[in-house]
C-alpha cells in the first residue's frame, strides 16, 4: 500500500512535518522481531492491527518516512529514506527503489537548499539514501541532495560502515554500496560532521549515542517549553518491542547492547513524559509509553488487555 503525505504538528516552539514516503505489510512478524511470539501479537491485535501488523498474513506493518523539524529558524532532516535507483541486490524490497520523496518535501514546502542540517540517526540503507541525488540526473556521480545543509553523521557508525572498517570482518556488499553512493560523497563535498557520545543541534534539540541497532545508532531529542519528544530511529521496529524491550529486531548487530539502549530510552521516555518516535511506525507514527510495575505500557491501550511484560 502506497501512502504519500506530509502531516504537521508543533511541540513548543519546534514545527514538526512527517513525510511519509510509503506504508504497508513489509516482512512476517517473527522474522522482524524474532524474539516476539506469536501469542504476543495475536494478544494485542485489537491495537497492533492495522497500523502495525496486518493479521490475515502474519506480516508486520511499516511505514517509511523522514520527519523535518523547523527549530530555531534553521530545517532539520531527520534521515533521507532509500534514494532512487540504488543498487542494492541484498535487500529485494530497495534495490531500484523508485518514490517520490523530492515531490513529498516540495508539496511540504521544503527545498532541498534550504534544510541546514541533515541526521542520520545511522547509516542503513532506509535512512541515508536521499543524502545524495545524481549529479547529472542520471546515477554513477553522487552529490550532496541538500547542498547547504551539515550532515551530521555518528562517528561509530562511519567507522564500521567506511571503506576502513575500523570494527573489523567483512561487511555486506549492500553495506559497502550504500556507504559509495550515500555517505562518501557527502564526506567528500566537505558536507560532514562526525560527532560521538553527545551533539547538541541547537536549543531544543541534542543527538545522543544509543548503540546495538549499529555501533554508532542515535536518538534525537527534542525540549522545547516543557513538550518533549525523542525520535528513536530503528531503536524500535515494532511497539511489540515496547511491551518487552528485549526483544530485538532481526537488523539489530550488537542485541545485548540493542536491548540496554532500548530499555534506557524507554525509561526516560516514561518518566519525563517524552513522545517516543520511531523511525518506520505506521498509524500516527509515535507512541506514549509508561511505567507499568516494572514494564512498560502504552497510553490508549485497554488496561484490561493482557498484561504488560515484567523485565
């Protein structure tokens, strides 16, 4: 199912637009988060279906999209999608992805000269692909897509995905491509910042390091007058991870250290109160969490459904 569109919404002083490229069934539940069984999705499907899992045939739903936040005068890009016409023989479902995410940000108001600063929360195939456009309009000499933005980009993650591979062993074929054609043109048109640990944006927004999905994977929060938010990139896949935390996804490289960062960000995501926002969530595209005992609860949910996993 093809779902194109820009929604708005407005935390404190920070506009936020959510462009969603495409939403529909992407992969069997239990390949996506293989720990989750099956009994933990047909427990919650008065709330999982439709927007997050699709029961008839056992597959997950998922959406992709970008999220572009207007704070302090300057536009933020929080990860770039898959690009079109990449190669990328390892993963059916993007090789030669053909959208329309250039249009989506046009009809949204937002031209590529005037974002300042790009995020990519890691460097997967589905959140850097847009970093870059072909130079000539057709693919083989890759520039910067926003040529006057930062692109801020975690150090951990470049060192593992780049041609050194400092992390050691072999990586993907896919790795290696989508590292050639969306992450060193970048660096060569001088367009990077390599940041570790933590790097505050600006007044309301500070990036911060929640490593296992990938070395280097981050979170982005968001204060601003007392509203808060926190944009988890692939932290989270499904909200049946929320229900237990360490349950990991089948894309997640280090799954111990997945499952820390992601219990941590979901515990402060409860007590202050943040708006958890994942990168491929379908239905709204975010989630309230709470403390339930010593789990997790999502707010909306029936409290007289199943009860929430103990850690």
């Amino acid at each position: 199912m093809t779902h194109e569109s820009a929604q708005r919404t407005v935390l404190g002083d920070v506009e936020i637009l959510r462009i969603v490229e495409w939403q529909g069934p992407f992969a069997a539940a239990r390949d996506l988060v293989p720990a989750a069984p099956a009994e933990t999705w047909r427990d919650n499907e008065d709330w999982l279906a439709p927007d997050h899992w699709q029961p008839e045939d056992d597959r997950a739903v998922m959406a992709l999209q970008t999220w572009v936040l207007r704070s302090g005068g300057r536009t933020v890009v929080v990860d770039t999608g898959v690009g079109d016409g990449r190669e990328r023989p390892g993963s059916p479902q993007f090789h030669h992805w053909q959208g329309d995410f250039p249009g989506l940000l046009e009809r949204a108001g937002v031209r590529p000269e005037d974002v300042d600063v790009v995020v990519n929360t890691h460097l997967h195939a589905d959140h850097v692909g847009w970093n870059t456009r072909p130079a000539d309009g057709s693919a083989g000499d890759w520039v910067p897509t926003f040529p006057n933005a930062e692109y801020l980009v975690p150090a951990a993650d470049d060192a593992h995905f780049g041609p050194d591979n400092a992390y050691g062993g072999g990586l993907r074929q896919d790795d290696r491509l989508v590292y050639e054609d969306s992450v060193a043109p970048v660096h060569r048109a001088g367009r990077t910042l390599l940041w570790d640990g933590a790097h505050r944006i600006d007044e309301h927004l500070t990036l911060e390091s929640a490593p296992g999905h990938t070395p280097g994977s981050a979170v982005l929060r968001l204060a601003s007058r007392g509203e808060r938010a926190v944009f988890v990139g692939d932290l989270l896949h499904s909200p049946v991870q929320i229900l237990d935390p360490t349950h990991n996804s089948c894309f997640c490289m280090d799954p111990a250290a997945a499952s820390a960062s992601r219990r941590r960000i979901l515990e402060r995501a409860a007590d202050e109160r943040e708006l958890v926002v994942p990168a491929h969530f379908g239905g709204s595209g975010t989630a309230e969490v709470r403390r339930e005992g010593s789990g997790f609860r999502l707010v909306g949910r029936d409290p007289s459904g199943p009860s929430p996993v103990r850690r």
